[in-house]
C-alpha cells in the first residue's frame, strides 16, 4: 500500500485542469456580454414599482439611466444584482438611476426576493408592451444604457458587473 505522499501525488491536478478551473473562475465572476451600440430615442414606458410608486423614464431626462431585464430564477441575473446595488448607491447621487424590470410572473415573489436580499434599486414587472419598446427583450440578463438626453446608447446582452458599469456609465455622466 503506498504512503500518504504518494497517494497525494497521484491526486495532484494536471496542468490542463487547473487553466479550466481558472477559466471557470475567470468566467463566473467576469461573465462575457455582448454589448453592442445604439442610438435610439428612449421608449415611452410607464410603470408602478413595487413599492408602488409611478416610474416614467421620460422624468428621469437629465440622468444617465440603466434599464435592467432580469429574473429570480435566473443565475446570471442573481450574481449581477450585488454589483447593481452597489453601483446604484454609488452613483445615485451623481446623476445616475435605475430601473429593474423582472419578466417573473409572480410580484409577490419578486419582492419576497428583494427584501431577502436588500435591494433598494426600483423594481418593476415587466410586461409585453415595455420588454417590445425595448425591442422584445427574450433572454435575461439584458440591460440598456440610456443618455442624459433620453436616448439608448448601449444594449448589455449578458451580465454586468460593477467596472463594467462604469466603463459604460462614468463617460455619459461627464457630458
């Protein structure tokens, strides 16, 4: 029977293993997105947060704007939020807002979720009309970055993260 360093030996991870866990990683807390540019004219959306306050994009004009598309039961979306709040109480007072539209079916349970979790981002639900004046958002987490003159200028396909907020948000704020 061998000794214990042999044994440890023969559990030692090859070369190959370890670059794929260093992938993993790399991937799991720097998820890759697709951002892509747009120029386009904000839609008209009007909604009632959970908390039930009104939201109309149009009265936040002046202020660089994320409009967030996520779910509960999405694992992307869930391991974005953290870097969202963050971001959001950063940069609330420079000029910054957000709104999170959830595609869940069940309000109750959204709120369930952010209260857990200690959100104070605006939360809406989302509906057909709002995810089509966005273009028919179909896959979560999606994400738009809207300019001081209420135009989109970016569309985040995938997860955000707090440097990557920025990079997209610190610039519009400046002008």
């Amino acid at each position: 029977m061998p000794n214990l360093p042999e044994r440890l030996k023969r559990l030692r991870p090859s070369p190959l293993t370890l670059i794929l866990i260093a992938l993993i990683a790399y991937f799991w807390f720097r998820p890759p997105a697709r951002i892509s540019d747009q120029d386009r004219p904000v839609p008209n959306v009007q909604a009632v947060s959970l908390a039930g306050k009104p939201l109309d994009l149009a009265d936040w004009r002046g202020k660089v704007v994320l409009v967030n598309f996520w779910a509960t039961w999405c694992p992307y979306c869930r391991h974005e939020m953290p870097a969202m709040e963050k971001f959001y109480r950063d940069y609330r007072g420079k000029g910054f807002e957000m709104v999170a539209f959830s595609i869940d079916d069940d309000p109750a349970k959204v709120r369930q979720f952010m209260t857990a979790e200690g959100y104070r981002f605006p939360v809406a639900m989302s509906s057909p009309q709002i995810s089509a004046a966005f273009g028919g958002v179909s896959l979560v987490p999606a994400s738009f970055v809207i300019d001081k003159q209420g135009r989109i200028r970016k569309k985040v396909s995938g997860q955000v993260y707090y440097g990557r907020l920025e990079d997209l948000v610190a610039p519009l704020l400046k002008e």
